[in-house]
C-alpha cells in the first residue's frame, strides 16, 4: 500500500519535485519502469546515475525544453497533466478620444483596422488536464484561455500548440528516449496520486511556479512571458 504523506519541504510547507520522486522510488511496486534502475547513458564514457538522479535530470531536461519553446511563442501540452499555452489580446486603435474631435476621424479608424493595424498581446496561462480537475475543486480552466468555437478540443485553443517531444529532451540528458517517456510519465502519475492523498506540491518550472494547494491550483508566470 502507498503511504499517504511524506515529509514536507521545510522552506515551503509543500512538497516539491525531489519529494515526488522520493515517493515513486518509495513505491517502486506501484510505479514499475526503468525510472527504478540506472540506465546506461547515451554518452559511452558517462557512468549510469542512481535512479532520484536520474529522475531528476530528466525533470530539469523537461523544464528546458519548456522554456525554450514558450520563449519561442509556442505552446506545449504535457499528456496526463496540462498545457502552457498563450491567449492572444488583441488592442484595437482607440476610438474614445475621436468622438471629442481628438483623434482620428472615423474614416481613419475603419482604415487602419481594414489595414489590422493591431497590437496583439501574449498572456501565459495554463490549462489543466481534465483527468487531473477532479483532484482541483478550485481550479476553473475556462478562465484561462477564450473559448474559439473552431477548436474542438481544449488543449488546441492555445497559441501554436504541440505536444511535448521526449526526442530533445533525452539527446540532452544523454539517456534513451524511453527512459525519457517513462520517467515523465510515472511523475505526472504520481503527482495524480499525491493530490488524491491531499499532499500540497508546489512545482518550480523556472517559468512558472504552480502550487496545489487545499485542492486549489495558483500559476505564477515568469513576467519575461507575459
């Protein structure tokens, strides 16, 4: 049987990554895969690391490629845990200062909008895996991002959307693209499990912090995204 709670991160009361990987290796019956064992590295002259090191390379090669692709303006949807994605605001040309003969005339207005003459803003946001909102009773996705009739499924209604590649991520931790898969995979389950045992986690991403928190979820965005 898995424990219910492990010991809290001191500094924050909530536990992080390190103590999400300490309760997978703790249960190593329940999270079976090749995250338990050193495997040889994808480097010849690199010695294979301990499992908690390894699991935890695989996480900050992860946060990596996160970073990089939403500096790029892309969004990326994790299966199994959510999506980091934009919503795009759109500020049309200003119209209030023309009615008082201050502005541009309203022939100008409809010419520069015929032309788009917009400015379109990026807000970060982050939409959450519909199987992990049963476990965030406080957490209200339709908040995040506008609804766009056109797309179906609410992970496409972000910003340039792929899914996460475990292809880069393991040629930069020098390990094999399934230890990579299985590693990811068996965190996000685990953190799936910890919720349901009413553990508060807090997940630093660089990017992002996000806190579960009392079943509620709080996402704090770098302000280099916004």
């Amino acid at each position: 049987m898995m424990q219910g709670m492990i010991h809290p991160d001191q500094t924050t009361g909530s536990l992080g990554i390190e103590q999400v990987i300490d309760w997978i290796l703790k249960n190593g019956d329940k999270y079976p895969g090749k995250h338990n064992t050193p495997t040889e590295r994808t480097v010849g002259h690199q010695k294979p690391l301990e499992a908690k090191a390894q699991m935890l390379i695989v996480w900050r090669g992860l946060v990596t490629y996160l970073d990089q692709q939403l500096r790029s303006g892309k969004s990326v949807n994790i299966r199994g845990f959510g999506a980091f994605t934009f919503d795009v605001d759109t500020e049309l040309p200003k119209i209030a200062n023309s009615v008082f003969g201050k502005g541009p005339c309203m022939k100008d207005l409809d010419q520069a909008r015929a032309e788009r003459k917009h400015i379109h803003h990026l807000k970060p946001r982050f939409v959450i895996d519909q199987t992990l909102q049963t476990l965030t009773i406080r957490y209200h996705n339709k908040e995040q991002i506008t609804p766009a009739k056109s797309q179906r499924s609410i992970f496409q209604k972000g910003f340039r959307m792929i899914y996460a590649n475990p292809v880069p991520i393991a040629a930069a931790c020098q390990m094999g693209k399934d230890v990579v898969e299985d590693t990811l995979r068996t965190i996000f389950l685990a953190i799936k499990d910890m919720l349901k045992f009413d553990n508060n986690i807090v997940l630093q991403f660089g990017f992002a912090n996000i806190n579960f928190v009392n079943k509620a979820v709080k996402v704090v965005f770098a302000p280099y995204l916004t």
